[in-house]
C-alpha cells in the first residue's frame, strides 16, 4: 500500500485485510482509505458498480442481460437508494476506496465520495467480479499475480463487441491473470463453478485473437509480469459496463475505478454451484 493512496490506517499487513469483516473494509474506506482491494475481506464477495439515471436503467438493465458473462447482476437498487441486502448499514456513495464519473462519456473525476454527483434518480446495479473466485483458485494451489505482485488487476478492451440494448453498446472487457501452463485446466474447473461472477474464461492463450496488441499496456488496472511457463488466460470482466458507458456516452454515470470494489456482506460460496 503506497502513500499515493492518501489517507492511511495502520494494518499490520496483507493478513489483516484479508481477516477484516465486509463492514470494517467499508468503514475504513468511508473514513478516507484508498487502495485497490484484491484480497480484502477474505470469503466475502466483491462487486463492480454502475450507476446510471432511470432514464438509462432498462437499457443498462437489458444490456446486462443480452451480455451476462460480462455483467452478471448481483443486485439492483431502486432509484435513489443507497443501501441494502448486500451492504448492511451502508453507503454506496461513500463505501468503495474510489470511484470513477463520466460526463457524457468522458471521465471528469475519480472521487472518494460521490455524495455531491448524488441524484434521487440514480438506479445502482451491483455487478459481480471475478475477484469472487480469486480465493477459490488460490485454494487449489494457483497463484494470483497481481495479488502476488501488490497491483491491480490488468483489464483489456477487446475486438469482440457485446450485444447492444437501446442506447448503450460496447466491446468486451477481459481480465488477465497469468497461469502455469500445467494449472489452465484446473483454473477453467474452479472458476466455472462461479457462473454468476464471470464463470470459465472467455480465452486462453494468444491475446492478439481478442484484438490485444500489448499485454504491457492494460486499459485498465495495472500490467503484471508473466513468468516462464505461464500463459495468459482471460476472464470477462465487470469493467465493460463503463467501456460501454464510454462509448454510448450517457450524460451521467458512475462506476467503481478499477479494481477498487464494493465488497458485499454476500458469502464467495452463496455464488458457487
């Protein structure tokens, strides 16, 4: 954790966040604390955000719908609501380390606090993310690069477009997490028993047939290094609602940034099938 992050509380180390209740997690990041947040709040689901105004909600709502793999909706909270079922005595205006406001499709802040961009129109959907699985691949003895190397998540674009609805359109978002070659198959097994937090990967291998000309320059998040023996393997990713948000260029929404989740007071194992 670097201090770019801004205000700080002292944790021992990556085994006190692991340990931290959902709720603890959100009150440390209502108090201030920024950081992405891959191993927070070990056995506890995290989840993208994104927020639009009722006037968009059935078209984000039915785009979520034609493209479940990439937006799997975990929840959806009436138009100005702020809590619920999945955040106990939350706020998700205040209770994710950052989060990202789009203008019309462009980026115009990047707050720890959306509580002045807050409208009695806005309609949240809690999308799920594949962090959810990360412990289970940990579990059956597969490293986690980006948790390993202390960044976040690499996220890419892709050539490969997903089903419109009405206004809103967009390509495909994937993550990326390096796997010995020996291990893809065991990866695939685990992470598609979690179809509603993107399931098996999208892709193994070759980035440039998902239209991905450098693994070193992620759209979102951070690269990661890519061992001997390792192979890319892809999983959609919770992201492409705000790709599609860019594109479409709705005159408001926002989203959680990239790597920096809501995490839910849901179990990892109440979404494993």
């Amino acid at each position: 954790m670097n201090s770019e992050f801004g205000p700080r509380h002292l944790l021992s180390d990556a085994v006190a966040t692991a340990t931290m209740s959902p709720i603890e997690a959100r009150l440390l990041f209502r108090s201030g604390m920024v950081t992405p947040t891959a191993g927070w709040a070990a056995g506890y689901a995290q989840a993208n955000l994104i927020i639009v105004p009722k006037t968009q909600a059935f078209d984000m709502l039915l785009f979520a719908q034609r493209n479940p793999k990439p937006c799997p909706i975990l929840g959806v909270f009436d138009a100005g609501q702020t809590s619920g079922p999945l955040l106990a005595e939350g706020d998700i205006r205040t209770d994710l380390p950052r989060y990202t406001v789009y203008v019309d499709g462009e980026v115009v802040a990047e707050p720890t606090d959306i509580s002045g961009y807050w409208r009695t129109d806005l309609v949240t959907f809690i999308v799920g993310c594949s962090f959810t699985f990360e412990a289970a691949l940990q579990e059956g003895g597969i490293r986690i690069a980006h948790i390993d190397q202390g960044t976040n998540a690499p996220m890419y674009r892709t050539s490969i477009r997903c089903r419109p609805a009405g206004s809103i359109s967009g390509p495909l978002v994937v993550s990326m997490r390096p796997i010995p070659a020996s291990q893809v198959a065991d990866a695939v097994r685990i992470t598609s028993r979690y179809p509603a937090v993107h399931g098996a990967p999208v892709h193994v291998g070759s980035p440039a047939e998902l239209g991905i000309a450098d693994l070193d320059r992620p759209d979102f998040g951070d690269p990661v290094e890519i061992a001997a023996g390792e192979v890319p393997v892809f999983w959609a990713c919770g992201v492409t609602p705000q790709a599609a948000v860019m594109e479409s260029k709705p005159w408001l929404a926002i989203g959680q940034a990239p790597g920096h989740m809501l995490i839910t007071d849901a179990r990892d194992s109440s979404y494993l099938v």
